[in-house]
C-alpha cells in the first residue's frame, strides 16, 4: 500500500527553558497529519521563557531543527513558534452588528470580524493571536457558523492572546538568526490545549495547566475558548535547584535522582531504601553528599520530601490561580496537567488531593509517526503547534479589506489619517 501524498509541510519549535524541541510534520492529501520527524536538545540562553543569550538561543534552535530535518530527511524553512513565557496574557473582546433579520451572508461574518479590529485592546502589548472564538444570534452563543441563518443582530467572540514586545521580539530574533522564517508566535496554552484538550472538554470548561521548567501557565477553558490565563514563575526546574542544595550535589545530579527516584507520594519503603547519587559508571570522586552512607547514597524518603515540600509551594500558587480565573464551584471541575514537570511519578494523585478535584495528565492526541519518546507531557506544545498550524485558524488581522471603510480626508485630513491608522494598528 503507498504512503499518501504529503501536500503541505509544517515546522514547528517550542522553545523551552529547559528543552528546545523541533517538529516537521506533513498533512496528506487524505487530511491526516503525519510527523516525518522531530528532534530536542537541551535549552541554551533562555532563562523563564526569556532570551538571555541570543548567541547560545540560536544555535540551540538551529541544533534541534537540524535534528528533526535529519528525522525527516528534508527541510524547512519557516516554523511556527511556542512560546511560554514573554509575559503572556489573554482576553475576550466582543462585538455586535445588525443585520435586520435577514439572511446572515459571508460579507456580514468578513464584516463583522472587520469590525472587530476596533475593540481590541492591546494596551501597548503586541498581539500574538486574535481569533473568533464563537458567534452570537440574538444573543444566543455557542454558533460555530451562522452562515445561512437569519438574525436580527450577529456578534461574534474573539479570543485576544498578548505578550511584551521586547522578549517576544528577542524569540523571534532567535530564530530568524537561525536562517528560518518565523509564520507565528503562538502562545503556549492554545498550542498545549490543541493537543491535550478535546473539544468536549473545552466547550464543557477544563484547566490546563502547564508545568514546565522555570514557568507554569494555568489557563482556563470554556465555551470552546480560553477564557484567562495567569503565568507563575515556578517550574520542575525548582526542585531540581531543591535538590541540589539539599544534598550538595550537581544540578545533573539532581536531575537526574528527581527523574528516576522522586516522587510526588511517599512511601512506607522510602526509609528504608537507600539510592545512589551516582549513576552507574560514574566517577565516584569528590565529595559524598550530605546525608549519604560510605557507598554515597542517601535516603529516598529525604529525597522525597524535599519533592513534596516543593511541590506544596507550587499546588498553593496554582489554587490561588485558578480562584483568581473564576474556576471553582461547578463551573471548576476536571484540571489537566501537562508538560515536562508533570513526568513526576505521582503528581497527577498528589495534586488531586491538594485540589480537591478530577486531574488527569495531558499528552499530546495520537500523530501519526510522532516518536514514543515524544508522546508525552512534555512536548504537548510542540505536537500542539503543529495541529495549530494545520487548522489554519483565522486572525482577524488577516482578513481582506472588503470591507474597510473608504476615509474621504478633508480639512484635517492628516489628523484624520492618524488617528485612524492608530485606531487600526495593533
């Protein structure tokens, strides 16, 4: 049976401060996304979502594509950005137009997302995002496509994703030094939940949060869109530092006893059973860490509780997070956990009992071809990036001037032009 023809090639990297990942993925002419190959590398000058190297951010994005394009066994020139950090926000603007309880044409949808530009409020942010979330009839929501129906006003939601300018100009800077085009930044929470969320889940109202390495994003999802989105800067990466200071040992260390013996729930063995600091093969030399046996080894339930004593630090920002976006009561119910923290062994059960609600883990929907090592936690934003940019969503910014009002400049014909060329840009 032949392979199907791949008709369009995507890109994407997710640009991490721990990880720097790269993805290439195809879409078949049967509409099926196919991963023809990706590829990681640890992160070099990014420090909490911010580039604080562009020297060493370039070449770790340029390293990473290299190895997905290896993968794939072609190239590309154009990716689509994840980004994490950039001081993400998001809001919901809306609008309304009449349309006379007639029939709803395409013009009045070009119309109305035109109209939507004005309401947009940016505040001196740049605009990563701004995308019709659903429509309104009347007043009733939840329309995914009023084309064809008759109404007496038409409005429409529209889902505002900002970031600050300069780190968001210092990312893309990175990767355009890496000799790629840059097709768009796309915040990590819509990416994430591209590929962790189903859609059921998004219309019903979900929380999502990311547990990277220096940043967590919490946002909350209903009626089908992100609705708010608080940033805390706190990561797996955390109680990694714990642990190296706890113990006196190396960050890789650290990492590492993190990774293959932590855990986020205690144990009645853990006093009893004793790990090794070392990896097998390594130099033993230097110094033992603290609280170690001769053989250089400590015990779990040390190792442990510093994880749970971090761990409780982080659960107490992520709850006054979600209080602070409204999701409690019953309009709070299921909490997804994704990204590279969630790895942990046991999160998923300790932060359901600190929540004191449903939490699941959130790995990236079934690719076709994605690598087992990367249908995980996390890299949910870069398989994310990839069903973003295959979706094709629209961007109010994009759509065509059909409908752009014709200014007739007179008298102050310049004071006229300026205000609305502010007025339009964003």
């Amino acid at each position: 049976m032949t392979a199907p023809r791949i008709t369009r090639v995507f890109g994407a990297v997710n640009i991490g401060s721990f990880r720097i990942s790269a993805m290439i993925a195809g879409l078949s002419e049967t509409g099926e996304i196919i991963v023809l190959g990706s590829g990681h590398r640890a992160a070099q000058g990014i420090k909490r979502g911010y580039v604080t190297d562009m020297a060493a951010a370039t070449y770790a994005v340029r390293d990473a594509v290299e190895r997905a394009e290896k993968m794939a066994n072609t190239s590309v020139s154009s990716v689509w950005i994840g980004c994490s950090g950039a001081g993400l926000s998001s809001q919901v603007a809306q609008v309304e137009v009449d349309i006379g309880g007639r029939r709803i044409e395409a013009e009045d949808i070009e119309h109305l997302l035109v109209s939507a530009r004005d309401v947009v409020q940016p505040d001196g942010r740049m605009v990563l995002h701004a995308q019709p979330a659903h429509y309104t009839l009347d007043g009733a929501d939840g329309v995914a496509d009023p084309k064809g129906l008759h109404a007496e006003r038409l409005g429409v939601d529209i889902h505002v994703m900002l970031a600050d300018g300069a780190p968001l100009r210092n990312i893309t800077e990175a990767v355009q030094n890496a000799h790629l085009q840059v097709e768009a930044v796309v915040g990590s929470p819509i990416a994430a939940g591209h590929a962790c969320l189903s859609s059921e889940e998004r219309e019903l109202g979900v929380a999502l949060v990311e547990f990277g390495g220096e940043v967590t994003n919490v946002s909350v999802y209903a009626a089908g869109m992100l609705l708010g989105l608080v940033t805390i800067p706190l990561g797996s990466g955390d109680i990694t530092d714990a642990i190296a200071s706890a113990f006196g040992i190396r960050r890789f260390q650290a990492e590492r006893l993190k990774c293959v013996h932590g855990s986020a729930i205690a144990s009645p063995t853990d006093h009893r059973e004793m790990i090794p600091v070392n990896a097998p093969g390594e130099d033993a030399g230097g110094p033992a860490a603290r609280h170690a046996d001769d053989k250089n080894r400590i015990p779990r339930a040390e190792l442990v509780s510093v994880v749970t004593m971090q761990l409780a630090s982080w659960i107490d920002e992520v709850t006054r997070a979600l209080k602070g976006l409204g999701f409690t009561g019953q309009r709070g119910q299921l909490v997804v956990i994704t990204g590279g923290g969630a790895e942990l062994t046991g999160l998923a059960d300790f932060a359901q009992g600190a929540l004191g609600k449903p939490v699941r883990l959130g790995k990236p929907q079934h690719l076709k071809g994605l690598a087992e090592a990367h249908a995980t936690p996390g890299f949910s934003t870069l398989s994310g990036l990839v069903l973003y940019a295959a979706a094709d969503p629209i961007d109010i910014r994009a759509i065509g001037p059909g409908y752009q009002p014709v200014l007739r400049y007179k008298g102050f014909a310049l004071v006229n032009r300026l205000y609305h060329a502010m007025r339009e840009y964003f």
